[in-house]
C-alpha cells in the first residue's frame, strides 16, 4: 500500500489526478501482534482522510483517538474504516484500548 501512496502522491504533485482521489483511496494501517503498522502516518492537512485498518490479530481490538474523536471495536482478522477531518496540520495520538501497552501511533497532518 506504501508503494500506492508513493504513485498517487506524483500524480497529485504533476496534478494529474485530483486530491479527492487520494483521500478516497484510503490510507492503511495494519494491526499485527498488537501493534499499528506504520506506527506514525502522514496524511494531508484539510481534507477528509479514510483510514481502512486491518486487524490481523486473531483477537479483537479497539481503535482509539480522544484528538480525533474516534472509536471503533474492530474483530480480529477484519478491517474497518474510519473517516476522520478535515485536520488541521500537526500530530494526533492513537490506540488500541485493549493492548495500550503496545498497540500506539499517531497521524502526522501536513
């Protein structure tokens, strides 16, 4: 998925495709072994953002955020996606309220 937002990203900088496009095509952040992977995800500032995380746990896990005020229990081996802003720029923490100790990361909005 990285390699994907690395080629839309050059197609919204030669402006070859609307940023709409991005923000609809999602940005994906997996967990595994009770951890977010990418720990840290930029996305852009001021525009609506789809998030489509990937539980590859076999158990269950909360996904939360008191910044950006979002919640959602996803099962495990199941995804789910979550819309979040328009943000504006700077970093919103995120967790997994049933495994904190591990499971932590954070949006960076440029």
């Amino acid at each position: 998925m990285r390699s994907t937002h690395v080629i839309v990203a050059g197609l919204l900088a030669l402006g070859l495709i609307p940023q709409t496009y991005a923000a609809s095509e999602g940005y994906e952040i997996v967990i595994l072994n009770h951890r977010f992977e990418p720990a840290e995800l930029t996305v852009p500032a001021g525009q609506k953002v789809k998030l489509v995380v990937d539980n590859r746990d076999a158990s269950p896990e909360e996904f939360e955020s008191k910044e950006l005020r979002r919640e959602k229990v996803i099962p495990g081996h199941s995804k789910a996606t979550i819309w979040v802003g328009p943000l504006t720029s700077g970093e919103y923490r995120f967790f997994g309220e049933f495994h904190e100790e591990t499971a932590q990361g954070k949006l960076i909005v440029k």
